[in-house]
C-alpha cells in the first residue's frame, strides 16, 4: 500500500476515496477493521511480541481500553493496585467503578520492586496497572530484571497484570523498549493485558487505541464494548491503518521534534525558575518538577488564571493531598510557547496573581 508517511493530513487524503468502498458494509466492526487489527498485531510482532489479529481490539484510545478492562474485570470493592503517582485518568476510572486502590511507590529514579512484591503478595490485587514505559507522571522507565519480578509475582498472585505502554514509543535517549509481556517465559503472559494508542505519536484527537490479549479476553472485551458503543468510527480507524503501518518510518521525526521541545523546557527552567528541580527522563513527554514546596495546587490554579493550563502534582496521587509539591509540566508545545508558559508560571510563583474565585470546574490533563 502508498501509505503515506506519517502525516494525518495526508492519512486523511488517503482514507478518503477509501471510504465508499467501506461504505458499502453496515459498518459495524465491534473488535475494529480487519485491517487495522492486523496492522496493530504486526507491529507487536516486530517488537517481539508474536501476536494475531484475534488477540487485538480496537478502541477508542488507550483510555477505553483501559475502562473495558476494569469494567470486564473488575467489581466495587476489588482491590487494584497501581503506581503511585500514576495516570490521573486511570485512577479516575477505578475511583468511578468504586475499586479498592493499593499503591507501588514510584519517583523519577524508579521504582522500589521489593515493596511492589511485598505489596502485591499480601494484598493479592485482582489487577495491577503499570505504565513502564516512560511513565506517567515520572518519565522513569523499569529496567528488565524488574519486569521479569513483575511478571513472575503477579502470575503467582492471580493477578492481571495491564501494561499501559501509550507512551513507549516515546523513546528519547534509549532503544524503545521490548513489550514486557515478551519478556514472558513461553506461555507465561496470559495474565498480561497490554493497552496503546496513536495519541502520543500521532494525535490524542485521532481516537484509536487498543488492547492486546488472549483471543479469549478480547471476545469478552468485545462484548463489553458493544454495550457501550457498539463499534469504533470507520473514519478514525482507515485514517488511523496507514499511520499505523508507517509508524517506524514517521517515528524518529516526532521524536527529534521532541528532544528539541525537551531541551527547550529545560532551558527556560532554568532561566525563569532555577530553584525548581527535576531530572530529564529517557522519554516521554513532561517533567515531574519538584518545587521545592507544597504548592503545586494553588500554583495551578493561578496559573490557569494566566492561560496556562498544567497538571498538579495531586492529580497523580492515589491519595488526596499528595505531591503538592510536584508539578508535571509537559513539553508538547513549540520552544516560544513553551517558554511563555514557563514565564507566567514562574510568575505566578514569584509574584502570586489573584486566586480566582472558587469555582468548581473539572480539572482534566491528558
Ligand atoms: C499513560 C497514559 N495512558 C493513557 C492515556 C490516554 O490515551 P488516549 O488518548 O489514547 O486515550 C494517556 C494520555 O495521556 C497516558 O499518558
């Protein structure tokens, strides 16, 4: 196929013509396009994870993925376990369905795997999620001999194990990293549910993620999802088939125009707030900069007030009132906005600008 090279406007040019040949079909396709589940399947492949069309559905983003997987699996009062901090969307949706949530303390130098085991031996989770990859909101990324720990412990407790990898493909200043569930010894990752997107490298407004797992698994996952919506949009998913099958190739673009948006971040951290600290992760997109005191929520606030809208430590933090004094600043803008963003914060620390009135409004970060 001619596909395009990676750019969404002539993915979508692409799609197009395409479409009226789809158009002919109801269009109904519960576990996605033929097409694309193979293309998802093959990537995992290459990475060395031998997979089939049959073990991947197709969803509306890693964050569907994720809410079909604890809505499969899991019921109120099941005891989860995650990474501490972690996805703030994530533990929305285990807050939501009224889960238990037992934490694995991570920070920016990793993680403490003697405590995750001691933790998932005694509490027994139904489910543990990880981001390993890059992770959300820490940038760290988990060395193999702790993933084999993590694969070995959660098969002895019964526990599934959902590796979030949205943003392994992310990877700035190392190889990209082997799916862990490839790590399995042969036939010893049937408990691993491995959940994507394209939103990192492509675009979060696109909507196409995915799960891989037992072909089993992604029958009943199937099941689930047409009770909620029935199919993923054809448009999004033929938009999304030549981006996916020209992922390699449009990668180290993305990821030069990251390195240079990351190294412009630092820069004007240093420039504007030289008393904050952080460590450069090896990938992903934001830095967990420590601010040196408890006020990453208050600085929020005013630095919406400003026009800048960042994610407060807390909304990583299992429990509440944790990790005020974090704020993960992303570098997903150019190196001008960036670091206008960087001067009204720091502006907002320094000087303080006027609390705005107490409103309650819904604080989403992506
Ligand atoms: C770790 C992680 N998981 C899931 C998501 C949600 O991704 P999607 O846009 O594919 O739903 C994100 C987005 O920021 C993320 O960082």
């Amino acid at each position: 196929m001619g596909a395009p090279e990676g750019s969404l406007a002539e993915a979508f040019a692409w799609a197009a013509p395409r479409l009226s040949g789809l158009a002919r079909h109801p269009g109904y396709h519960p576990f996605g396009l033929p097409d694309l589940r193979a293309a998802v399947a093959d990537r995992f492949t290459r990475r060395g994870l031998p997979t089939r069309p049959e073990q991947i559905l197709v969803t509306a983003g890693a964050q569907q993925a994720f809410a079909l997987v604890v809505s499969l699996l899991c019921r109120a009062g099941d005891r989860v376990v995650t990474e501490n901090p972690t996805y703030a969307n994530a533990l929305d949706a285990l807050r939501h369905a009224r889960l238990r949530t037992g934490s694995i303390a991570v920070s920016d130098a990793g993680w403490d795997m003697d405590i995750a085991e001691s933790t998932l031996r005694q509490t027994v989770p139904r489910m543990a999620y990880v981001i390993p990859d890059f992770q959300n909101p820490t940038g760290a990324l988990m060395p193999p001999e702790q993933r084999l720990r993590l694969l070995a412990t959660t098969r002895a407790t019964g526990t599934w194990l959902v590796v979030d990898e949205t943003i392994a493909d992310i990877a700035l200043d190392v190889p990209a990293p082997a799916p862990l569930a490839s790590l399995a010894p042969r036939g010893g990752a049937d408990h691993v549910i491995t959940i994507g997107s394209l939103s990192k490298t492509h675009w979060g407004g696109l909507r196409v993620g995915w799960v891989r797992a037992t072909a089993k698994m992604i029958t009943e996952l199937t099941a689930v999802r047409v009770s909620a919506d029935m199919t993923g949009s054809v448009l999004d998913q033929l938009v999304a088939l030549p981006l996916m099958e020209a992922l390699d190739r449009s990668l180290p673009a993305r990821l030069a125009q990251l390195r240079i948006q990351r190294e412009a971040l630092v820069q004007s951290l240093q420039r504007h707030t030289p008393e904050w600290s952080w460590r450069v992760p090896p990938g992903g997109l934001s830095l967990w900069v420590d601010l040196g005191e408890p006020v990453s929520s208050a600085l929020a606030e005013r630095a919406a007030a400003a026009g800048v809208h960042i994610g407060r430590g807390a909304r990583f933090g299992v429990d509440p009132g944790t990790f005020e004094h974090r704020l993960r600043i992303p570098y997903t803008l150019p190196a001008d906005r960036l670091d206008e963003g960087v001067r009204r914060l720091a502006s907002a620390f320094h000087d303080g600008v006027p609390l705005p009135s107490a409103v309650e409004r819904p604080h989403w970060v992506a």
